[in-house]
C-alpha cells in the first residue's frame, strides 16, 4: 500500500467512527466537545447592570464603574457602613471579589 493509499484509508476509517458517533449523541441530547473549542462563557453584565447589583448589594454614591481587562469591573462608592470603597466585581455574576478602602 502506498502512503497516500494508507492515508486515505485512515481518514476514511476516521470518517465512519464520526458518523457512528454523531447520531449516537444526537439521541442523548449531548454536545460534541472539542479540546479546541473554549466553553461558553456567560454573558457579560452591562455597567447598568453592575450599577444596579451594587446598589442592592447597600452601597451607595457609586461614583465610578470600570471595565478592567484584568480584574472585570473596578468599581468607587461608599458600602453601608459609610466608608469609601474600591471594588473589584466579577464581570459575569456581578459578585464582589475584591474589597479595600480607597483612599
């Protein structure tokens, strides 16, 4: 058998294990993944929605949201207790990860 015979009956043997394993997880309701492919990431909160989320989170005078590339939203306000606050938020769940005093 000559190398391109070879190669063409490996991809023709790759060809079929596809087409037996694709309806195969069409029937059970799974996805194919993929090494290559990312995950679906979930969408990213809007600054009114982040607004909003801080907000009912009790701080109060929000006076600066950021988009930050590294840390999702950096965000200035005062928490409840009154004290001035910088906030890093979470871009997908609009939870609080990082909280100082901001000087």
């Amino acid at each position: 058998m000559t190398r391109i015979q070879k190669t063409l009956a490996a991809l023709a043997i790759g060809t079929c294990s596809l087409v037996a394993v694709v309806p195969a997880l069409a029937q059970s309701g799974a996805a194919p993944t993929t090494a290559a492919a990312p995950a679906a990431a979930a969408p990213m909160l809007t600054i009114r929605q982040v607004y909003d989320k801080m907000e009912a989170a009790g701080y109060r005078n929000i006076s600066e949201i950021e988009r930050s590339s590294k840390h999702g939203y950096e965000v200035k306000a005062y928490d409840p207790q009154g004290q001035r606050v910088k906030l890093r938020v979470d871009p997908q769940s609009g939870a609080v990860t990082r909280s100082r005093f901001d000087d």
